[in-house]
C-alpha cells in the first residue's frame, strides 16, 4: 500500500520593506498600536496591515495583542536586527545627501597625457577654488585604459581619444570636446624637414616611436597604415610625451602625434613639425563619464569647466 503525498500551496513571499520594519520598532518603543500609527503619521489600520505582513513573511507573531503590545519571543529575536536594519538606512541615507549636497570626498580623472599636460592645469586650478574640500586626483593614462578604469568605476571621469568600441554603453555619456589633425614631429635637420606636408610614402619608410598597445594613438596609426596598404614602421615604443620628444631629438626617428601635444614645439629649435600630406588623419578627443556621476555637483561642474576650457566657440 503507497503513501499518498498532501501537497501543500507554498505561501506567497512578499519581500521586506522599510516600513514594515520601522512600524514594528514604534510599537515595539510605545507599547500601542494607536502611538505608534501617531509617530509613524498613518492609520492604525495601515500599522496592523504591515506588522501583519512582516510577521507572514517571518513566519511568527512578533506582538502580544493584549492592552499592551508586548514582543513574542520571535520579536526579541527580531528586535536587534531591526534595529541595525534601520540605523544602516538611516547611514546610508545621509551619505546618500551629502553627495548630492555636493560634499564628495574625492574626484577622480583619468586623462590622456596631452591633456594632462596643456589643458587641465587651469581647469584643476579652477575646481579646487570652487571645491577646496573635494580631493582631486587626476591620473594620465592611454585612452582605451581610461575609459575601461571608468566603466570599472575606479574613476570618475575620463577625457581621451574617442573609442567608439568602449564607449556605446548606454548609462555612458560622452562628450565631444574638439577634433585635431595629426602631425609629425622630427628633428630640425631630419630630411623630411624640407617637406611642408610629408608623404605617407616616406611617413612609411621612416622608422618611428610610437605609444605602446593600449594607447588609443597606436590603434589610430595602425588602422590608418592598414587603409592606406602600407606597414607602420615602428622601432620604439614609449608611452611619455617627454620621451618622445628626447627621443626625436636626436635625429633618426620621427613621430606621429596629435597637434595638441605638441603645440609648444616651436619653442624648441631642436625639434620640427610638419603637416602630413592628404589624406589627413585626425582624432577625436572626449569626455566620458556616466549618467548617475552628473548628478553629483562636484563632478558635473568639474564637466562644465572643461567644456568652458577645451570646446571650440561655436561660430553660429
């Protein structure tokens, strides 16, 4: 003869909620039902419907229902935990509001090195008037590095060479700052000086310091050398714009690098810059940051400023 198996309905869960929990420490604190509705500013009915709830979801009565609501054992055991549960609310509540106050501890920038090094000293010299209690911490990274330490959430905002692989995610927000043509930076007396705009024929055959794997630079040479049917010739890797320059100085190698890093040039008379002959490559430099960062003061006037420092006025 089997047994027959009764399966029982399994009971609806509902998940806690915040109210809940506080309803029961107000009764739990005035001993009543009717205070604690009072000090919780709903109906003595909405204050039953909840502890009723919390207790089908726990499973035990938590009150005594005499004149004088009194914890079971079951609300003993919960009383504690309900207490952490509303006081860690409570904690990260107020945090929660001092960083939309504006009072954030700290922000934190990943750029490219030629922004670091010509376009963001004023703009930092500009935030730190503004927030002197926000610490600035601004690391130089390569572009595809950047914009990965974002999306990480290591930092909070990035300006680099645009990558648009890396940044199609739809909580980010990018913006575009300006565009800039890619030149060559030689010796004074290299041979190539003679040229006002270089071949790409002889860019090709001319070895070169390049920015190592992972700079967005690097990525923007070799897809332009792959359009073109020709090999990037490169003999040396470095990843600083003072490298590159100590390097070029002495007289074989040259570089191709954005406008923007090498603005100054012209104050060296050991170093040449020439434009590229068409077609002309050139890269797009952006600030990327995330949807829920610009709700935070300190970081959406830090995007602001530089906007004001780094785009073009618009001639319209």
């Amino acid at each position: 003869m089997g047994l027959t198996r009764t399966f029982l309905p399994q009971r609806p869960r509902f998940p806690m909620r915040l109210e809940q929990v506080q309803a029961f420490l107000a009764i739990s604190q005035t001993g009543s039902f009717q205070k604690a509705a009072r000090q919780c500013h709903v109906t003595q009915s909405t204050i039953s419907r909840q502890i009723q709830s919390l207790e089908e979801e726990l499973g035990l009565p938590l009150f005594h229902r005499t004149h004088q609501a009194k914890l079971t054992l079951a609300g003993d055991i919960f009383l504690p935990h309900a207490r952490r549960i509303c006081q860690e609310w409570q904690t990260a509540s107020q945090e929660i509001r001092t960083l939309l106050s504006g009072q954030q501890p700290e922000l934190c920038i990943a750029a490219i090195h030629s922004i670091c090094a010509f376009h963001l000293p004023p703009v930092l010299q500009k935030f730190c008037q503004e927030f002197p209690e926000v610490q600035l911490r601004v690391t130089s990274l390569g572009s595809d590095r950047a914009l990965k330490v974002l999306k990480d959430g290591l930092v909070d905002l990035a300006i680099v060479m645009n990558n648009r692989l890396l940044t199609t995610s739809p909580e980010m927000v990018v913006d575009v700052l300006y565009e800039e043509p890619i030149q060559v930076l030689m010796s004074a007396n290299h041979p190539l000086a003679h040229h006002q705009q270089v071949p790409w024929e002889e860019i090709m055959q001319a070895p070169q310091v390049v920015f190592k794997d992972g700079y967005g630079m690097q990525r923007l040479l070799q897809e332009q050398f792959q359009r073109q049917g020709l090999k990037l010739n490169a003999a040396l890797e470095l990843n600083t714009l003072d490298a590159f320059r100590g390097v070029v100085r002495q007289g074989e190698l040259i570089a191709l690098l954005p406008q923007g890093a090498i603005a100054d040039v012209h104050l060296d008379s050991t170093l040449a810059v020439r434009s590229t002959a068409p077609p002309t490559l050139t890269r797009e430099v952006i600030l990327v940051t995330t949807l829920d960062r610009l709700k935070i003061p300190p970081i959406k006037r830090f995007r602001d400023l530089v906007h004001q420092a780094l785009t073009p006025p618009n001639p319209h």
